[in-house]
C-alpha cells in the first residue's frame, strides 16, 4: 500500500485521480484529481483543500465475474 504523500512535498500529475485527504470534508478521503490551474476536484466538481493524497492502487487482475 502506497504511503501518504503531504500537498507540501510533492504534487500528484495533472488529471490523475488520486485518494485524497481533506480534514474540512464530511467524510475526510475522496477521489480527486488537481486541474492545470492548481485546483483539486471531486467526481462533482466540489473543489476540495487536501493536506495529503496517494495514488490509488491498480485495479483487480483477471477476468470479470
């Protein structure tokens, strides 16, 4: 499992979804990705203040059920 990396240290690619960490959120994580004007945004266009994000993990291997 990847660590949590701080907004402060280093910044995810541009357009990339990663799990981030926003304290002043309902529910703390979400899925987010940082626009080419510095923003990070949800799913819902909800522009978010996280402290810490990770990549998310590769999704599962194999066929589908």
């Amino acid at each position: 499992m990847a660590e949590w990396i701080s907004v402060k240290d280093r910044l995810p690619e541009i357009d990339t979804h990663v799990l981030v960490y926003d304290e002043h959120m309902w529910w703390d994580y979400a899925i987010a990705k940082l626009d080419k004007d510095g923003c990070w945004m949800d799913e819902e266009c909800c522009i978010l203040c996280p402290s810490h994000w990770m990549p998310l993990p590769e999704p599962p291997k194999g066929e589908w059920q």
